[in-house]
C-alpha cells in the first residue's frame, strides 16, 4: 500500500543527501546555508515518514502530510540554486516525493 510513498521518499532522502554534502563543497557556503538546512530537514523527515509507514504507524497518514509540507519547501529552495546540478536534481526528487506524498493522504 505505501511502497511507492516509500520509494518516492528513499529517492528524496537520497538527492537531499547528497546536495546537502555537495552544497558544503560550494564556494561560497554562506548563501547555500538556507539549502543545506532545508537537504538536512527533508532527509530527515523523508526517512521518519519511511520508517513510519514500514511500521504502520497510527500517525503515518500526519507524518506523510508533514513530509510532503517539507519536501515542497525544500524543493522550492533548492530551486533557486538550479544552476547547480545537484540543487536541480535534488528539486526534482523533492516535489515528485511532495506529488506522491500528498496522494497518499488524500
């Protein structure tokens, strides 16, 4: 039932992780201080939600709605660095995972 939800969040927490450890190798790492902590955020919430809906939690379907809230918003601020191919990629991940998310709880 939750397999694509799950799917959609590993991918997210995946490109997350990965911007965040290519975002601290930029050169200017102040100005992709919001971004790196929107990565941080998302990958965390991303693999509570996967945790949640692997246990069948009774506060999955809040936990989804709450990671799809946050996948949007990080894919809203790692578009703004989408001259970077792993903000752009990371972006993508982060509003298909938002799409699949909020599918889930309606």
């Amino acid at each position: 039932m939750y397999q694509e939800c799950i799917d959609a969040c590993l991918e997210c927490m995946e490109a997350c992780n990965s911007c965040y450890d290519a975002c601290l190798r930029e050169e200017d790492v102040k100005m992709m201080a919001d971004c790196i902590r929107m990565d941080r955020e998302c990958a965390d919430i991303c693999a509570f939600a996967i945790k949640a809906m692997q246990s069948n939690s009774p506060f999955a379907k809040q936990i989804i709605a709450l990671c799809a809230e946050i996948c949007q918003a990080c894919g809203e601020e790692c578009q703004k660095h989408s001259h970077h191919d792993h903000c752009r990629k990371c972006a993508e991940a982060c509003f298909r995972c938002a799409e699949v998310c909020r599918k889930m709880v309606a």
